[in-house]
C-alpha cells in the first residue's frame, strides 16, 4: 500500500514578515499581509523570494538610489 502525501499548506510553514524588510523592500505587515509601501500592492505569500522580486521588478531603478538614513526617511514618510 501506498502511503498518502498530504498537500502542503502555506499556513503549515509559519511564514512571518520580518522587520528588515521595510527597510530594504519598502513593505509593511498590514494586518496579516504585507503591503508594499510605495503602490499600496499586497503581496500574496510572505516569502522573501516574492517581496524582492516585487521591489526589483516594479520599483528598483528609483529606490535602489537611496541608501541610508535617506532610504529610512522615505520608508517613515511612506507609512
């Protein structure tokens, strides 16, 4: 007999935001989920794979220039 392998779920792996990334993907935890803060977009899944890629397909060429407490002001302004 063969066993049954149960479907994985994604609320079976805990995934959690994690504070740095406001600072380098410009995202925030908006209850539960997480936002960006430049386009207001929620991304679906907390993966750190599908928060970069986000912030370098949508928004890297304009905020990739900020470094600092520079980058930190406009994070701060952006809440």
């Amino acid at each position: 007999m063969s066993s049954i392998s149960r479907k994985r779920k994604l609320a079976d792996e805990k995934k959690v935001f994690q504070v740095k990334w406001e600072d380098l993907y410009f995202v925030n935890e908006v209850s539960d989920t997480i936002q960006c803060l430049i386009c207001k977009q929620t991304i679906s899944v907390p993966k750190v794979y599908n928060v970069r890629r986000h912030y370098e397909t949508m928004h890297s060429e304009k905020y990739d220039a900020y470094t600092g407490k520079i980058r930190e002001d406009n994070v701060i302004q952006l809440k």
